[in-house]
C-alpha cells in the first residue's frame, strides 16, 4: 500500500479527478478485509451516509483498527486513515493535522458534503483514542 506522503505526491501530479477517484478507490481495494461476521450495528460509524464498519483496537499504546465499507470512494478514503493512523502510537494521534492533508489531496472541494461529512466523523472515533 501507498504511504501518505506518495498519495499526495500522486495527487499532486495529477489534475484529473476521474484519475484521482481511480486511485482512491484502488487504496481501498488494498485494505485488508473485514470478515462479514464484523458487519454488525455496533461497528458502524454514525455519520456516515454509506456504511463504514471500523473496529479499533489500542494495543500497548498503539492504535490499530479494522474496517470496510459498502462504497467504492468511501472505502478509499478509509484506506486513507488506515495508511495515516494504523499502528500509531495513541499519544501522536492528536496531532496529525488531518484537515490539512483533506486539503492537500483537494478533498475538500471534489467531494460530496456527505462524504465529507463521514470522512471526518471517521477521523473523529479516531481522535477519541487519542492519549
């Protein structure tokens, strides 16, 4: 998978936004898979208009999560948090400025008000494990 800092270098050179989507939703093909037995109500994220299941987990003060959902783009963007936050430590969870990365890939105008609205309720269950 990508790092972060490739994701927005790509974007960068990329003015496209079909390009783009593509991408997105190839980083979301490379997430690792959520058994269907984990597709439960409690898991679900509020706020989002598709569904996303994410299951976090704090390990010896690392952040790790599982997760899925059942739309193409939003489960990119879920591998979008996957690749910033996965195996963090929970004390630097607080500071990735993720608005600003939101900005840097241009997500902030090429996305719906609902997705974008899911995305950072997503980043908001993520900051809640934040030391």
């Amino acid at each position: 998978m990508m790092t972060l800092d490739e994701i927005l270098e790509t974007f960068s050179l990329i003015d496209d936004w079909e390009e783009r989507y593509s991408i997105l939703i190839d980083l979301g093909k490379k997430l690792p898979d959520l058994p269907e037995s984990l597709h439960r109500e409690e898991f679900l994220v509020k706020g989002c208009t598709s569904k996303v299941w994410m299951i976090p987990e704090v390990n010896s003060g690392f952040f790790t999560f599982q997760a899925d959902s059942d739309a193409h783009i939003v489960k990119g963007l879920v591998a979008l948090l996957f690749i910033t936050f996965n195996e963090m430590p929970t004390k630097d969870i607080a500071s990735v400025d993720v608005e600003s990365v939101f900005q840097q890939l241009g997500l902030d105008k090429n996305l719906s008000p609902n997705r974008r609205n899911g995305f950072f309720s997503m980043v908001e269950k993520i900051k809640s494990y934040s030391d």
